[in-house]
C-alpha cells in the first residue's frame, strides 16, 4: 500500500502538516465531532434510551436488511436507523419516518443532504 501524501491540518490555524485520516494533530483530534454535536449530549440531541428502544424495534421490522440496498435487490445487514426525512429538515421519531440502513448507505444519504 503506498504512503498516504502528507496534508495541512483541518484545524484552522494549526501550522503543520498530517498523514493521519482525521485530518488534526493529537492536540485537536476530537474537535470536529465537537463542532459537528455544538456542544450537546447524546440525550440533548434526542438519542437517549427512548431512540434506542425504537431503533432496536426499527431494526427489527427491517429484518437488520438495509432497505436502501433492499431496494436495489441487494441484502445488506444494516447497523443503523436513519430518519427518512432528516430532524434537521423537520423529520420526525415516527416509525414511519424511520427505516434501518447500512453504514455506507448512512453516509452516502447524510452527504446528499448536506
């Protein structure tokens, strides 16, 4: 596997350069996750034990099959739960709005969205 091609910190204002995929030196690695959540608790951004009750149930409707990758004819086991329509753009923990998704599906979605 080749060497991975140095590259300037993601911090802004942090001099140097890194090989590491986050991107930031020790000093500031957690810090995008940080400002990504702005500060809150999983309980605070509404994943408490109340989501994970539902997301056990939602995985379980689903058979743990992404339905996205379902939806091509491909079987996927899914590890997450992913609100159809985001709660960024008024989506809601309905059952409805929920549907279980592989990781890779996850991050596909959630790019597009953004």
């Amino acid at each position: 596997m080749p060497n991975q091609i140095p590259r300037p910190f993601r911090k802004q204002g942090c001099g140097g350069i890194t090989t590491a995929r986050s991107g930031y030196c020790e000093t500031h690695r957690n810090e995008g996750w940080v400002q990504h959540q702005r500060g809150r608790t999983r309980q605070q951004q509404g994943y408490g034990r109340a989501w994970e009750i539902l997301r056990a149930k939602i995985l379980k409707r689903d058979n743990y099959l992404c339905q996205t990758c379902l939806r091509q004819g491909i079987a996927t086991e899914a590890k997450a739960v992913d609100h159809i329509k985001a709660k960024a753009f008024g989506g809601k923990d309905d059952e409805t709005n929920l549907q279980s998704i592989c990781y890779a599906c996850h991050r596909a979605k959630t790019a597009k969205e953004h």
